[in-house]
C-alpha cells in the first residue's frame, strides 16, 4: 500500500467533510442524550463507509468507458457549474431584499446580512 496515496485521499476527504451536512447530522444525532455516542459514532461511519463504496464502485465502472482525463473535465465543469449556481443563487437573495426594502441601498436602521450587503448589483 502507497502510504502517501493514502494520507492524501484520507486528507482530501477529512477536509471535504468538514462542516459538511454528514457532519452536521452526525453532530444532531450525537447531541441526543439518550442514544449511545458510540451507537452515532458506527452508524454514521458504516454510512460513510458505504457511501465510499458505492463511489469506488461506479467510478470503475465509469473509468472503463470514459478516460481519466475526461472524468477530471466533467468533474471540473460540475464543481465550476455549481460555484455558478450558488453565486447566482447569493445574487438572487441580495437583489430580492433591495427590491423589498429600497431600490437606492442601505439606509439607517436597517439591518443587513453580509449576503444582503449589495446594493450596486440591484442598481435599476
């Protein structure tokens, strides 16, 4: 076994998760004081498990159709594809509270969420 290959897939997915919804989840089902900590601990971590298997699974089924170098592209395109969406989507909120609050930006005593503190993109 490649101890380095290892070290920087298991780095890549550690920090991948951080903060993800899994973790989150799992952060929920551990505050429930009457389950057992080590009962979440396994369940999320055979859920992980599994879901890692799945992925393993049909990426070779995928890599037997399509080149390394073409996965890499779509997988690329997808994570810039959805970068897009998300910042369009931020876009959409800022813009629909200047058009519910004012048209001209911020004025006093209004209070702001740093996704609504925007106002030269709603410029009409």
């Amino acid at each position: 076994m490649d101890l380095k290959i290892f070290f920087t897939i298991y780095a890549a997915i550690f920090v991948a998760e951080l903060g993800d919804k899994t973790q989150l989840a799992t952060l929920l089902f551990g505050t429930d004081k009457s389950v057992s900590k080590w009962l979440v601990f396994a369940a999320s971590s055979l859920a992980l498990i599994t879901a890692a298997g799945i992925a393993v699974l049909a990426a070779a089924a995928i890599s037997s159709y399509v080149s390394e170098k073409q996965l890499n592209m779509i997988a690329g395109l997808g994570f810039i594809a959805i970068g897009i969406f998300t910042i369009l989507k931020i876009l959409g909120t800022c813009c629909s509270w200047f058009r519910i609050h004012n048209h001209s930006g911020i004025q006093a005593g209004n209070r702001c969420s740093p996704v609504s503190s925007c106002p030269w993109i709603c410029v009409q």
